[in-house]
C-alpha cells in the first residue's frame, strides 16, 4: 500500500508540475499530452519501487515519458512538425531505459549499451533537425542561401566528385604512372 502510494504521489506531483509550466507559458490547451506523459511517468515510479523483477517496466516507461514529453513541448510551442526529427529522441528514450533497467539491476554492461543508444538518438536528433530546420522548413529554404547557395553548392561537390573519378580515383584509366616502361625490354628472335 505504501509503494501504491508513493506512485500516486509522483504522478500527482508530475501533473501539478506540468500544469504550472502550462500556465506559466500561457498555454490554455496543455492537458491532452498528459494523457501520454502521466502513463509513461507511472511506469517509471512502477519500475523504481517494484523490485527488480518490474525493473523491465522502466524501458516502455521510457519510451511513453519520451512522447509525452515531446508532445508537451510540441503543444506548448504549436510546433508539430517537429515530429520529422523528433524521433530521433524516442530512440534516445529506448536507450535510457535500457540504462536505468542497467542501473536498477546492477547489469553495467546493459547501462553502457543504453547510452550507446542514448547516444545514437541524440545524434539522430540532432543530425535530422539540423536537416529539415536548415534544408526543408521555411528558415533557411526561403532564403538566398536554400534557392541559390545549396544547389550551387550540391552541383560543386557532384562535379569534384566526378572530376576526381577520372584523376586517380576508383575506375581511373591507366597513366603513365601507372603501366611499366617496356621500351627497354629486348625481345627478338
């Protein structure tokens, strides 16, 4: 009963918490990403407080905090279209599970193979984001830089790629470098 009560405890704090920023932003329409983030936090304080055996439950806890979350800050911001590299940190969210399942049964090889996958997702996120916010979004593809810089760009590189195949690249033709003198050679009769 004390552990059931802790829990409650958490996600009435978790709730009171995410409310508050809601209001503070000014965002009158923050309650639907509860409806994901308070199941996933439920999960977590399970996995904490249920011994090792509910220690798997911190992975899908994870993972559903992660869309929460991100879908509380994509409400907050009206920004949706985050979604094209915002799961990038879902995969991160994998990985922190994977950890804290590691950190919860003393398994060290598992929370080094979590922030490897923490680690990859982050670099998803980042890698992707950069993309579509610079190349795909109206922030830069409207600019000079997106309608004149980026394709002029993309032809230069294609035509040094293609330049350097046929000086010394892979599938070069054969150079006088490159064939033995035989000039010398004495071959009669």
């Amino acid at each position: 009963m004390r552990n059931r009560n802790q829990v409650i405890g958490i996600i009435l704090i978790v709730v009171g918490i995410l409310v508050l920023m809601g209001r503070m932003a000014g965002a009158g329409n923050i309650g639907w990403p509860l409806f994901v983030l308070v199941p996933g936090v439920a999960l977590l304080a399970w996995a904490f407080l249920g011994g090792e055996e509910a220690s798997t439950l911190a992975i899908p806890g994870s993972i559903v905090t992660t869309i929460g979350l991100i879908l509380f800050v994509q409400n907050l911001g009206d920004y949706f279209q985050s979604w094209s590299y915002a799961w990038g940190l879902i995969v991160s969210g994998v990985g922190f599970g994977i950890f804290l399942q590691g950190a919860l049964t003393a398994d060290h090889d598992r929370e080094r193979e979590g922030m490897r996958v923490v680690t990859v997702g982050l670099a998803l996120f980042a890698a992707f984001g950069a993309f579509f916010e610079f190349f795909i979004f109206d922030n830069w593809a409207g600019s000079w830089v997106g309608r004149w810089l980026l394709p002029l760009a993309l032809i230069a590189a294609g035509l040094v790629l293609w330049a350097r195949r046929g000086a010394g690249g892979e599938g070069h033709e054969a150079t006088s470098d490159s064939v033995p003198d035989r000039s010398n050679d004495r071959t009669g009769p």
